[in-house]
C-alpha cells in the first residue's frame, strides 16, 4: 500500500493527515511564527511616536523567515517516507513549503502531487475528508 499524505497548512500551523490503507493518522504541528512587530515607540493607537523602526522590521523579517524555514523543515521531516503528497490551505505557506520540497534535495519532489488554494476555517474532519477524496 502507498503511504498517501495531505497537508492543510497555514502560517499558524500544518495538519498532515497520512492515510496507509485503512489507516489514517492525523498529526498537528505548531508554527510558532510570531505575526507583530513590537515597537517600543509605537503608541496606543498604533502609530509611531518615533521614526526609527526600520531596523525592527528587518529583525522582524529575518527572525521570521529563520521561523518560517524551521517550520518547514519539521513538516518535511514528518513527511520522508510518504509516496504521495497533496498540498492545500489558503496562505502562501503552502507555496513556501512547496519551494523548499523542490530544493531539498533529501525529499523527492516527484512524490508531490498537487499544491492549492483551500479554506482557512475547516475542520480536521474536512480536512481529512478532503485530502480521501483527493486520493479516491
């Protein structure tokens, strides 16, 4: 039996649902990823007391992007020994981690089958009905 794989990810988390004949695992994995700039001059109402907060946002940036990589390589890792891989949620994370499935040379991209645009509200039982149907 092909060990068949579906992905709903956004930038707060990835579901991973494995179907292995009759068997279905459903595994959770956090982000972590930190959505706000803090600013230490930013006022109550969300303005900027101070014209200085450039180099927050390419700490920002950067910690984010180490973030977001690390987040990625956990999912890949939950994923080696997968034959089929289906890919979907509403956010660009999912082309992120299509892009780092193509440059890891460690995966093999042939295994992903399809990579798209899905809800952001579904529930895991949607989800998992989503990625059989895919398969079925």
């Amino acid at each position: 039996m092909k060990k068949q794989t579906g992905i709903w990810i956004d930038s707060s988390k990835a579901i991973i649902v494995t179907l292995d004949g009759e068997k279905q695992k459903i595994s959770e994995i956090e982000s972590n990823l930190e959505n706000k700039i803090y600013h230490e001059k930013e006022g109550s109402k969300g303005t900027f007391n101070g014209s200085h907060h450039g180099s927050d946002e390419n700490k920002f940036d950067k910690k984010r992007k180490n973030e977001t990589n690390q987040f990625l390589k956990n999912i890949l890792s939950n994923i080696k020994l997968v034959d089929e891989l289906y890919i979907f949620g509403p956010a660009e994370t999912k082309i992120k981690l299509e892009q780092k499935i193509n440059t890891d040379k460690s995966f093999d991209s042939s295994k992903l089958k399809l990579v798209e645009t899905a809800e952001s509200n579904l529930t895991t039982n949607q989800i998992v009905a989503k990625v059989k149907k895919f398969y079925h």
